[in-house]
C-alpha cells in the first residue's frame, strides 16, 4: 500500500510539472503554431467565409465518395476471396483478423463508455 502511495505522489508531482509546462510554454506553442499555418487563415474570419469554407470541404467530401466506394469493392473482393480458400488460411493471419475484431470492440466498448459520460454501469438519469 505504502509503494501505490508513492507512485501517486510521484504521478501528482509529475502532473503538476506538466501543468506548470504548459502555463509557461503553451502560449508560445500557440504563436508558434499559427505562424507556421498562416497560410491556412482566412482574414477576416467571417460567417460567411466560415460558410464557404464548410460547404467546400461537405463537397469535397461528397466527390470522394465514388473513389471509396471503388476501394471498398477492392476489400470485399479480397475478404470473399479469403474466404472461398479459408482452407489455405494461415492460423497467423486467422489471429491477425482476431486480434483485429477484439480491437475494434474495444474500441466500441471506449466510445460506449464516453458516450455514457465515463461511467461503466449505465446512463445518469
């Protein structure tokens, strides 16, 4: 017990540097930062501006999507091919798919718990 004392103080000392870290550099960080990316600021930061700029990327997106599409038939077909030979399928790549599905869950299982304000029994109601 007196060890997992000390690794918090340790932590809460740690913590405390890197606040203090950031107080002092985080707005030198900021300038930095923003005169490197000047060239992507647009003056004045209009409502309009902000409006154009949201309906370029919307479309500029929307234009990607037949390429997405080409790429998602590409996977499936390799995926139904895999498939179809599974009699040839390597136990590496078998755990190398499993390891990726038990990942993706995870994952789900973190947004889950985030959406239900970081609590693990269920929603504040």
């Amino acid at each position: 017990m007196a060890a997992m004392a000390s690794k918090l103080r340790q932590l809460q000392s740690k913590a405390c540097q890197a606040t203090q870290f950031v107080s002092k550099h985080g707005n030198t960080y900021y300038k930095e930062m923003l005169e490197k990316n000047k060239q992507y600021i647009q003056e004045p930061a209009t409502v309009e501006k902000c409006s154009e700029l949201s309906k370029q990327l919307f479309y500029t997106r929307l234009a990607s999507l037949p390429g997405r599409k080409e790429s998602l038939h590409k996977e499936l077909d390799y995926v139904k091919g895999l498939w179809k030979n599974r009699q040839d399928l390597k136990v590496e790549d078998a755990g190398i798919a499993a390891l990726f599905g038990l990942e993706c869950f995870c994952w789900f299982c973190a947004g889950e718990i985030a959406g239900r304000g970081f609590t693990f029994t269920g929603y504040y109601v």
